[in-house]
C-alpha cells in the first residue's frame, strides 16, 4: 500500500484496514440454552444477570447497595433488559421468556405502586388535570426513615 492509500484508510469511515491497524483476536462467549441467571437485584450490582459473563475488571466487584423500592425496580428493569437481549438470540428459550414475562408484570406492578406512593417515574407520566408535577417535593431520597 502506497502513502496515500495508507492515508486514506486511517481516515474515519473509509472502510479498509490500514497497514498501520494492528492485530487482534475477539472471543465472544457463547450463551448456552438455559443459562444459569443471578437475581434481579444481585445483576443489577454485577452488571449482568448471567454469571457465565461475569467478568469483573481486574477483579474488583461492585458493592451491594440498600434495598429500596426505586432500586428494585432498577434491577427489574436491568434484568428486563438483559433477558430481552438473550431472548433476542435464544428465542426458544421458554424459561427465560416466563421470566421475563413476570419480571415485566413486577416491573408494572412496581411503577405503579412506586409512583402512587412518590409520584410520577417518568417525566412523561407527570402531567395530570393540566398540571405538571414533575418537580413536587419531597424526592423519594428525601424521605428519611420511611417517614412521608
């Protein structure tokens, strides 16, 4: 390759491998049918609901955080999430879909419980009787020792 070919291909988006691209070998892990999963909440903490693609970074694991009820549904929202792209390729996968068939009717059941106890979840939801209540107080971490 020339110079000027060279240039070119270390330019963004020219879409040909420059003689000065070095070498590497990619591995991804295969997801095997029926995986094994962590809770919703122990994923949320580990960054993956599947222990077979816990890999922790220099092996530092991130600390588990206090129960709270916006942090339960981060993790079913998490877990949602990771399950729907594992679903995305292990589409058979029947134990995985009737999970995350209930987590989603946890995670209903627990915005609207969250948000009839705090208020709105989503911005989206705060506008009401032609007001909008997204900034009422007090937050749901103002709240001390469960007091309203």
């Amino acid at each position: 390759m020339d110079e000027q070919q060279n240039e070119l291909c270390c330019q963004d988006g020219y879409g040909c491998l420059p003689a000065c691209g070095p070498l590497a070998n990619p591995y991804v892990p295969f997801q095997p049918e029926n995986a094994a999963i962590y809770e919703a909440p122990v994923a949320l903490i580990r960054g993956t609901l599947f222990p077979g693609l816990d890999l922790p970074f220099m092996g530092l694991v991130n600390r588990e955080e206090k129960n709270t009820p916006l942090g339960e549904l981060m993790a079913l929202g998490f877990a949602m999430k990771e399950l729907g792209l594992y679903l995305d390729t292990h589409m058979n996968d029947t134990e995985a879909a009737e999970l995350f068939e209930q987590y989603a009717k946890l995670y209903q059941e627990g915005q609207a419980a969250y948000s009839a106890q705090y208020g709105p979840l989503l911005q989206s939801d705060s506008v009401s009787d032609g007001r909008y209540h997204w900034l009422n107080d007090p937050w749901p971490w103002e709240y001390e020792g469960g007091a309203e």
